[in-house]
C-alpha cells in the first residue's frame, strides 16, 4: 500500500510540473511594444526592441504566473492522498483489531461473543487482570502450604530431638531449609519490607558454617551500618546458599566472607579458592535450573537463582568472578538503608 501511494503521488506531482512548463511558456506577442513617427516616410513604425533586463523581468513574470497554482496543485495532491492512505490504514487496523479481540476472547472464554471495534484494549485490560489475579491466588497457596509444611517440620523436629539422632535431625533441617526457599521464590517485589542487619544475618551463617568447615573468615567494620530493606528470611536463604556452594566447591581452602559499605551500598563478597568455574559458565550459573557439568551435586542452579531473586526483591544484585581452577567470588549489592 505505501509503495501504491508513493508511486501515484510521484505521478501526478510529475503530472503538475508537466502542466506548468506546458503553460508557462511566454508569448513573444505580449511583448511590450514600443510605436514612435518616422517622419521620412510619413509612417509610424512599431519597434520590437527591448531591453535585456526587460526580457529577463518578462518571462520571470510569465514563470511565476502559474507557480502558486502548481504549489497549491501538489499540497491538494498530498493531502487528498494522505487522507486516502490513512483512511485505508485505519480500515485495516479496525479489522486487525476485530481480528485479534475475537482470539483473545476465544482463548479466555469458552462462549464466542461478537467483538465490537473498540474491544481489544478493553480484552486485554480485563487478560491482564486475570492473569495478575491467577499469580497472587498462587503465591498464597504456596505460601500457606510452605507455612503448614514448616509448621509440621518443627513439630517433627521438636520430637526428633528427644532421640537425639543427629542424621535425622539434619535432614529434618534441610527440609524446613527448602520450605523457605519456596516462600522466598514465591515473595513477589510487592511485598513489605523491614530494615534488615545483613552484618548480624552473614555473622549468624558464617558461625552456623564453622561447626562443619572451620576454614572461614569473616571481616567487616563494626562501626559501620550494614541495613538494608529486605526481609530476614530472603536475605538469610540467600547468604546460606552462597556458603553451601563455597563448601561444597571449596575443595577445602579457605572462604572469606566480607562486608562492605561503598558508595550508598552494602557490598557482601563470598570467595572460595576451590575448583571455580569458565566464563561461559558464570554467565550461565543463576539460570533457573542451570547445573555445571562437573558441579552435579545440587548446589549450583536452583540455590543461585533464588540468590538473584533475593537480591531483585532488595533492589540489588549478584555478580560472579570465576576462573577454573582458581576459586569463585560472588558480591551482592544492596542500597544502604
């Protein structure tokens, strides 16, 4: 269609430009003339002569004589076909529109109704709606099945404790450990937040750790503030996950865990000088269950990708410097509170 109305436009402009040269032309007989009596001959005589700057005025007059009509002749053309052209493109958008409202109805309700004109961003106003509905509707399920689940878990773990049987102890842990992982992957940005110590959260995890691999260190400044808004449960899911992959890659070296404060930012590093990972890995590793080949042990993958999640829900983010052979260093970045 733009190339049909271009080409036509290009016509009928050609179209004027042929009338106007056609009719511009100046007619040698209205030159002006210029009579004068020859005595002589006892006749008048009609001199023809004139002047250069005469002619040149002459035929400048005869060639701007048409020109208004040759210019309002090309704006009427490119208005009347700009018309024409929007005329057909509202047509067939009013037809797309028809289309495209009677798909989405037909995919939202099982009874087909007739689409008016004006429907389509009414359809996908009331999608967007539902669909919004259909996500909080499951993060209070989840939600309330993760509660009810921790709930029992503590109870069972509560009666394990009069055994005193450490293994079933442990993985009654792991499970409410991934209870909470559930609740933090359902949170959503919109939850409410609290100010937060990430220095009391890293230095609680960091003591956890040092039961089972006591080559750890951790260093902040006391007198420095370390809040941020978040909500504990996050920030500790995702502190602990770092800590669980730098042990179990660690390859037994040491992990140092630093606190920082840069910038109007809380910076929180976790290095390890294990077996570390390629760059084309570290790109990779936060994908939501995404596992490195020679890390099979369920600890790289979904654990980094609730880390990400966390730091997104705190307005923050993660990165990674990792190099094979040479250990692996994460730094979450949250804005001081």
């Amino acid at each position: 269609m733009i190339a049909g109305y271009t080409i036509l436009l290009s016509l009928s402009i050609i179209a004027c430009f042929y009338l106007f040269v056609r009719n511009s032309g100046a007619d040698i007989s209205g030159l002006p003339e210029t009579l004068f009596y020859a005595p002589q001959s006892g006749q008048i005589v009609l001199d023809s002569s004139i002047t250069s700057t005469e002619l040149h005025d002459y035929f400048r007059s005869a060639f701007f004589r048409y020109l208004p009509l040759l210019i309002a002749g090309v704006c009427l053309l490119v208005l009347l076909f700009s018309c024409g052209l929007l005329f057909c493109i509202r047509v067939l958008e009013r037809r797309h529109n028809r289309i495209i409202a009677s798909d989405l109805r037909e995919l939202s309700e099982s009874e087909p109704e007739r689409i008016r004109e004006m429907d389509l961003k009414e359809e996908y106003q009331n999608i967007h709606t539902r669909l919004s509905s259909y996500e909080k509707d499951q993060q209070r399920l989840h939600s309330f099945i993760a509660h009810g689940q921790k709930n029992l878990i503590m109870l069972i773990k509560a009666r394990l404790n009069e055994t005193s049987d450490p293994l079933l102890i442990r993985d009654i842990e792991k499970l409410a450990q991934s209870v909470d992982d559930i609740l933090t992957i359902s949170a959503h940005r919109d939850a409410s937040r609290e100010m937060v110590d990430l220095a009391l959260i890293a230095a609680e995890e960091c003591d956890t750790y040092r039961s089972v691999y006591s080559n750890l260190s951790f260093c902040f400044d006391e007198d420095a503030s370390y809040e941020i808004l978040g909500k504990e449960q996050w920030l500790r899911r995702a502190v602990d996950n770092l800590l669980d992959n730098a042990v179990k890659y660690g390859d037994g070296s040491l992990i140092e865990v630093t606190l920082e404060q840069q910038h109007n930012s809380v910076l929180l590093r976790i290095r390890d000088h294990g077996m570390g990972m390629s760059e084309e890995e570290a790109e990779l590793v936060f994908e939501h269950g995404y596992q490195i080949r020679e890390l099979n042990k369920n600890g790289y993958g979904i654990g980094l990708s609730l880390v990400r999640h966390v730091c997104n829900l705190c307005d923050g983010f993660v990165r990674v410097t990792s190099r094979a052979g040479q250990g692996s260093e994460f730094v979450l970045a949250f804005p001081s509170a």
